[in-house]
C-alpha cells in the first residue's frame, strides 16, 4: 500500500416516490421522456456507472429506498454494483461500500429511538444486500451530532465521512488523516473529512472535470508533495448522481480518473476502510454539534427558516405536526404491546427482516410473539407495523430541502404521514384525522397559500 492515496466517495440517493396508498409511482412529467426520475437517472448515471464498473474503484452509499427500487425494477443494475463491492470485499476483507441510514432523514433532528431504527434498518439492508455487516455509514446530508455518531458506534459502525467545517477545530485541522471521536460511554469513531475546495470543485464547476488527466495534474497533485515520506490521504466527496445525470459524460470521467489517468503518478486509490487498517487515527477531535455538508447553518434548513432556503416559515409548525404524528402512532403501539411484554423500540427495529424480504409480516408476528395471533390480532399488528414504517418515512429530508411547502417533495411526506393515521385507525378503530388536521393546518405554502392539512385530508379522497 503507498503512502499517497485517495478515494472518490460517490453518495447515491433517491427518496421513495410511490404514492403509499396505491404502491404506484405517478407520473412525473419533469421527467420526461422518462415516467418519472428514478428511471431518468438509472439511465444516466446507475446504469452507466455500473456499465464502467466505477462501484469496483469508488467509495459509495446507496441509499436503502433506492436500492430497493432498482432491485425490483432493474435488478441486473443492482446486481452489477452488489457484484462489483463483493470484489472489493473479497481481495480486501473490508468494503468499499457503507450504509446509510433507512429513510434518509436528518438524525440530529430526531429522537434517539428513530436514530436507532433508523441506522438498525440501515445496516440489516446493507447486509442483506451485500452479504456482510458495513464498517462505514453515510449520515443523511452528513447531519451529526454526538448522540448520532453515539448510536453509529453502539451499532458496530467504525467511521463516518464528514465535511471538514463539522470539527469543532478547523484552524488546525489535517484533513489528510482520519481523526477519532471520542464518544461518551468509553466509545469512539473514525471520522474522514472530505477535501471541501477540491470536492466543491468536482460538484459545481464542470469545467473542472472535463479532462481527468488535467484534473490528476492541476488539482490532486498539489495535495501530494514530491518525497513526503508522511502518509497523506484525501477524500473527495459528492453526489454520486453527479456523475452523468446532473453532470453528463462525468461517468467517462470517473471511469478514466480511477484507472487510466493515474497510470503515470505516483498515487493509489484506497478506500476508507482499507486506509484505516494500515494507517488508524492518532489523534482525536471534537465536532460541531447539529451540522452538515449542505447547510452552513447547521441542520436549520430541515427544521425552520434558514437563509439557504427562504421562505421557510412553515418548516417548524409542519415539524411539530409531525412529532405529534409520531406521539400518537408510537403510544397506541406501546399500549398495543403491553399485553405481550414488548418494548417498541426493540419491537420496530426487528421489522427490518420484513424491510429486507427475509420474513412476512405475519412469520415476523409468529416469531417474536412465540405463538400464532388470530386472525383480527394479526391484521392489527400487520397495519400496527406499517403505520411504522411510514412514520418513520415522513421525515425523509428531501421533504423539507427546498424553500416552498408547495412542492411534490413536502406533499410526498405529507402522503407518508396520512397514510400512517390511515393505517392506524384500520388497527385500533380510533379517528385521528380531524386531530391532526389541526396540527397541520398551520403550515402552509408563502406562495400559493396551499396547507398541509388540505394536502393531508385531500390524500383520503383519492387513496
């Protein structure tokens, strides 16, 4: 292994977009000639770079809802990138690929209970998929803070990628070497930080990557001083759909960056996970509570109004609405599994074995129940889980990204949180509806006036 490394990380995500009440996916007429973006972009960038076999020489997470899709609609795809990490796994004993957390929601923002539902169902799809536990999980946005990284290492995750203004030191800060965490109860991390000029540069500027034996000259080389006889390693971070749907031909690019343009350099592609065997942390740090790489304000943009997206005046009251969603849902289960002596949190997290296709709801119900329900008790629990699961999914990030409440991805979580009241009241014969309405009714659209009540109560019209 040489002393001058680095490593492209490619971040792959799409959040779920079929409507929960009929499973189906509209169709999205910006997507066009596509029926909707998932299709559009399997065709310019997961095909492509599956095609070029960029998952073999790349860092990346995928996320669990897009996986999912890919394997039922095109599964040659995802079985091109399961085979192309199992490589890797195989000559190095560790992985290229890390996991992400379930739903993609911003973990900071969370409870502790949903953070650990949420990277619990994020490492058993990991497992499912590639055939072995993750080292490395990819935080939505990158949004940490210390109780986040805390659950990551109860949970058998060794390192994480963050942005190098999420350390609470930066003066100082040696991005060519992993750092330590040190996490409360005698635990720790690994902590990568991405070279931030170099990354921005791969992710908004496309002349940059028009040539990748240029980029090899003008922009990698610099990092690495001739003779250093110090160990350097730099991490370049984007998404990964840049690479031929927000950018196209970059796949091409990627392809030649990671074999080609190196041939006469001294410099070696090593993935994280290989880097830490051969060269651990030295030295730890401490980092910025509640911080990502897409807001320099913290995690405001997903919870209130945030310069980097205006008009989010909606954001907190929807935020609320949807807490109390959550406090509704989470105590008619509890109170549901009282009578058999189950916690919630331990009783939810097991759902991921349904998630991943290893059970059915009901041989889910048999096992952990010990016996077998009847029939009205099964059919409870059934929609009791479900309820669950799209509790968890109104939260997904993308819902709450963009300044306006009038987009397709608010009305999607919205979609997700009434159909989780729906699926309720089926289980319990309790109405919630006209409650939750209420909550809702205080966020609305600065634009169009639209209010999420109305998005919510108009999802029970049409289901």
């Amino acid at each position: 292994m040489k002393k001058q490394a680095f490593c492209v990380h490619g971040h792959f995500y799409q959040p779920p977009r079929e409507n929960p009440f009929t499973g189906m996916i509209p169709v999205e007429p910006g997507a066009a000639p596509f029926s909707n973006w998932n299709e559009k972009i399997l065709q310019q960038c997961y095909r492509p770079n599956a095609v070029e076999g960029n998952f073999g020489r790349i860092s990346f997470d995928i996320g669990p809802t897009l996986a999912t899709w890919m394997e039922k609609s095109n599964p040659e795809v995802m079985q091109m990138i399961v085979d192309q990490e199992r490589s890797v796994y195989e000559k190095f004993g560790v992985s290229n690929g890390m996991a992400q957390s379930y739903n993609h929601t911003i973990l900071p923002l969370a409870t502790r209970e949903d953070k650990i539902t949420q990277v619990k169902w994020g490492i058993a799809d990991f497992e499912n998929r590639f055939g072995h536990e993750p080292l490395g999980m990819w935080a939505p946005e990158t949004a940490v803070d210390t109780e986040t990284l805390s659950v990551f290492a109860d949970c058998g995750i060794q390192y994480t990628i963050l942005a190098p203004w999420q350390a609470k030191t930066i003066t100082d800060l040696d991005i060519s070497k992993p750092y330590w965490v040190d996490l409360p109860g005698n635990q720790r991390i690994a902590v990568f930080f991405y070279g931030a000029g170099i990354s921005s540069k791969v992710s908004f500027l496309p002349e940059s990557t028009v040539n990748a034996d240029g980029f090899v000259f003008h922009e990698l080389l610099p990092f690495f001083p001739e003779n250093s006889r110090k160990e350097r390693y730099y991490l370049i971070a984007s998404d990964g759909e840049l690479y031929g749907h927000h950018q196209p031909f970059r796949d091409k690019f990627l392809e030649w960056l990671t074999t080609g343009a190196l041939e006469n350099h001294d410099l070696e592609i090593i993935f994280p996970a290989v880097w830490l065997q051969k060269f651990p942390p030295e030295k730890s740090i401490k980092i910025r509570e509640n911080t990502s790489w897409s807001c320099h304000h913290g995690v405001k943009r997903w919870a209130t109004v945030c310069p980097c997206s205006e008009h989010g005046e909606w954001k907190a009251p929807l935020r609320r609405a949807f807490n109390k969603i959550a406090e509704i849902i989470d105590s008619e289960m509890q109170e549901a599994l009282k009578p058999y002596g189950w916690d919630l949190l331990d009783f939810r997290n097991e759902y991921a074995s349904v998630l991943t296709h290893w059970e059915t709801p009901e041989e889910l119900l048999e096992r952990l129940m010990e016996k077998r329900l009847d029939a009205i008790e099964e059919t409870k629990f059934v929609k009791l889980m479900q309820s669950q699961y799209e509790r968890q999914r109104m939260f997904t990030s993308c819902g709450w990204f963009f300044g306006d409440f009038d987009r397709l991805e608010a009305q999607n979580d919205i979609s997700y949180a009434a159909r989780a009241i729906d699926l309720l009241e089926q289980a319990i014969g309790k109405e919630y509806r006209k409650q939750v309405g209420k909550y809702l009714s205080k966020a609305e659209s600065w634009n169009s006036g639209l209010k999420a009540s109305t998005v919510f109560n108009n999802m029970f019209k049409v289901k």
